[in-house]
C-alpha cells in the first residue's frame, strides 16, 4: 500500500469512487455537548440503509455530529461519494463517503444533521442492489486529516 504524501497544508484529499450527483437532503436538528472531548477525530455516523422490495432502490439515512464553530456555521456543505467493490469473497461492497471541510479542532458542542440520500445505480447492472448486505458509511473531513466510518446492515423494506 502506498502512502499518501501531502505537497501542501492545505491540500484537499478526496474519497475514492464517484460523487453522488443527487446529495440528498440535509436537516440541522440540534446541538449536543461532549464537553471533555479532545478528539479531533469525528464520531461515527450512525446510520440506517434499507432496499426496496423490488432491489431497485437503496436508501440510506444518516445522522452526524459535526464540531460546531458558532453561528456563522448554521449549514455544513457536504458532498457524498459511493465507492463500489469486490471483496475477497467475490461479494460486492458498498461505501459512502459524507464529505465536508471544517476546521479539526477538537470541540465540545457538535452539530447534529440528518442527511438522507438514495445510492446511485448505474455501477450495479441488472440485478442492481440484490446482493448488497451491508454498507459502509464514512463521515470524511478532505481536509485530509479525519474520518470515521461504521458499517450498517442493509433492511429490506
């Protein structure tokens, strides 16, 4: 595995695979306080995905903390990558990847947002989203220095 060299501080580090053309919708519902956090590191997403019946449809929903730097940062502009690949069993793994860029400081208020959005199809052929079990959904900060990920058990609707 090759090891990522910045030329920059400033240097922007993007996820793997393809961006969602439709990012979905975004909902700001809140505040919380972790006030003996250190970690820049961001917490997990947690994260709920369900197909439709017919497998056709993939919907994931998504609720993520983001440290909060005061009024000015009422909105979080995120953008969402899919990443698609085959595992070492021959099975088809699915990745999200909710992009933002903020500062890395550790902080103790965080913004809650609900983010939802429908995966992108065309990668997956006719049989589309039938063999997709689980997923992995990072919350990616491509400022590079942090992300966290969690992987969700796929429900059928």
């Amino acid at each position: 595995m090759e090891k990522t060299t910045l030329h920059s501080p400033i240097e922007k580090i993007y996820p793997p695979g393809k961006k969602i053309d439709e990012t979905g919708k975004l909902l700001k519902v809140g505040t919380v306080t972790f006030p003996n956090n250190q970690e820049k590191i961001p917490f997990s997403p947690v994260v709920q995905a369900f197909k439709s019946s017919d497998n056709k449809n993939l919907h994931i929903n998504a609720v993520v903390f983001v440290t909060s730097f005061g009024p000015a940062n009422n909105e979080l502009n995120f953008e969402i990558y899919q990443n698609q690949y085959v595992d070492l069993d021959g099975k088809l793994q699915v990745q999200f990847f909710i992009c933002y860029d903020l500062l890395d400081d550790p902080g103790t208020v965080f913004d809650i947002y609900e983010i939802s959005f429908d995966a992108n199809k065309k990668p997956f052929g006719k049989h589309l989203f039938t063999d997709v079990n689980t997923i992995q959904t990072f919350l990616w900060d491509i400022d590079p220095d942090t992300s966290r990920g969690t992987e969700t058990t796929v429900q059928h609707n």
